[in-house]
C-alpha cells in the first residue's frame, strides 16, 4: 500500500538526498513539502526544494514556507552554513525551477492535507518543529488524525551536534519540538543515537561523479562539500551521516531500526536547550530508534539516490 507524505524540511543537503529519495520510493507518495528554517533560512530552503524537484522532473510537488520565527515569536537561529554552504547545498547551483511557492503558509497546508486524508498521511521531518506546531495548535484535533510523524531529531543516549546536549533540529526550536511530543500525534524519533551510525564514503560519491548525470552531478558537488565539513567537525564518523536519509528509509521499511517507546521531554531552556531526555515507559509519547541496520539501509539509499 502507497503510504501518503508530507516532508517537512530546511533544504539543507542531507534534505537533499532525502528528498531525492523519496522521489524515488514508488512506496511513497509524495503529497507536498513545507519548509522552515535551520541549515538555512526558510526562503532559501523553498527555492532549494523547488530547484531539487526540477532536477528531478517533479515540478508537480507542490512546495509551501514556513515561518522565519520560531513558535514563540523569536528569530530563528543562524544558518549552518559550515556544513552546509552558503546557498544551504554545499554552494552547488541547481537549474532555476520555474515554480515558486504556494500562496499557503506550510502549517495551513499539513492541516488541509491532514484533513481531506484523515489517519492516511505520513509526516516526515527533517528539521525545527515549528511548521507542525503550528498546525497543531491551530487545530489541536489534527494531532489524532495524523498517522504517523517521523522525525529525524534528538540524541536521546548520545551528545548533541550543535551543542553537547542538543541535536541541532530539536535545538533550532525546542519550544515547538516539546509541544509536538506532547501533543499526542503518534512520533517515531530517529535521532543521532542511530544516524552517526549511517555514513555515506567517498567511493559511492565517484559513482555519482561517473555517472555524470545533472542529478548526479549536484549530489555529488554537494556531498563533496558535506564530507570535507565532517572531516573538520567529526572526522572520527570516516563520512557523512545520512542523517535526513534514514527518516525515508524507515518510512519505506519501518524495520530497519529497533525502537523502544520513551516518554520523551525537550529542555527549552539554559545550558542545555534542546536536550531531549527520555525515560522507557510502555505508554511512553515517542517510539525511539535505538538501533539501526546500518548496512542494509546504506545499500538501499545507494541503489534508489540516482532513481
């Protein structure tokens, strides 16, 4: 059965490659992406999307923007623009995409969405919280209707990467990343307890350099400069986490991570803002990936990336 998703994402090029692979998941269909702010600012992650599934020949995905505030009103934080460049893909240009963005605010869009195809669609996102907080705070009932989100996000049994006790998606907006968990939606957390686990190596990108494809071509510009950032930020991973990535695989095969449910809880304030601290409980709020195969997954990322 085709499984209805909506992305919500900070294009950004871990978003990228998850992107690309969902487009290339016949298991997935992909009903629009929403965008907000993170790994760059929410304007530039729209044109990012919007050029991304021109390359990809899908200009019929609709796009919609999120806010550049987080929930509570605050300007966002700074784009991470050493790791992922300052146009948010590694500085790779991507043909201009004729579309531009819908005229709907993206938390009106996962509201209308939800709505017309009740316990059907998927929430997948790669980034701050603040586009599905909203919607749900608009229309608390939605929380009930949504199937299932699944988030990368959070580092519930290993330190942070922007902060030591903060993942940086969780981080961007704790306040709505708290909300969401305690709104009741059903959530399935992957977090870097299992994403530093997933790395992309050098050899798959010359495979992408050797098939000189515009697609490929983008990818790899774009992973060329996401790896020589992790050889300065982490070089003990050997690569770059498929962070982003692995959300889209767990969509498509839910058993590549084993999960235990967790009542989880954001710190949204002082030192550690951000953390997310998780307690086992069997009617915990969020289903929390612990393990992951790592390898299966790597190969089938590698074998639908190009399509």
């Amino acid at each position: 059965m085709t499984k209805q998703i909506i992305l919500d994402v900070d294009t950004g090029i871990d978003d990228a490659l998850a992107i690309t692979y969902a487009a290339h998941s016949p298991e997935l269909n992909l009903l629009g992406i929403t965008t907000t702010f993170g790994n760059t600012y929410v304007d530039v992650a729209a044109r990012n999307t919007l050029n991304l599934l021109h390359l990809l020949g899908k200009d019929d995905v609709p796009v919609y923007k999120g806010m550049s505030q987080m929930l509570n009103g605050d300007d966002h934080h700074q784009p991470a623009t050493w790791i992922h460049g300052e146009n948010g893909v590694g500085n790779v240009d991507m043909p201009e995409s004729p579309k531009q963005p819908e005229a709907i605010p993206a938390h009106e869009f996962i509201i209308s969405t939800v709505r017309e195809y009740p316990n059907e669609v998927t929430i997948i996102t790669m980034a701050n919280h603040s586009n599905l907080a909203r919607a749900i705070k608009q229309d608390p009932e939605i929380a009930s209707l949504i199937d299932e989100v699944i988030l990368m996000g959070g580092a519930v049994t290993t330190e942070g990467n922007i902060t030591a006790h903060a993942e940086a998606n969780i981080y961007n907006d704790s306040e709505a990343a708290q909300f969401t968990m305690q709104s009741g939606v059903s959530m399935t957390l992957i977090g870097l307890d299992v994403t530093r686990k997933t790395l992309l190596d050098k050899a798959t990108i010359d495979t992408w350099v050797e098939n000189g494809s515009p697609l490929a071509e983008a990818l790899a510009g774009m992973c060329q400069f996401y790896m020589e950032a992790y050889e300065k930020e982490e070089p003990i991973l050997k690569g770059c986490p498929l962070h982003d990535p692995l959300t889209i695989g767990v969509a498509v095969e839910p058993s590549l991570v084993e999960t235990k449910q967790m009542n989880v809880n954001v710190v949204t304030d002082g030192e550690a803002n951000g953390q997310t601290v998780g307690t086992e409980d069997e009617n915990g709020n969020v289903k929390v990936a612990l393990e992951v195969d790592a390898e299966k997954f790597v190969a089938h990322f590698a074998n639908r990336i190009l399509g």
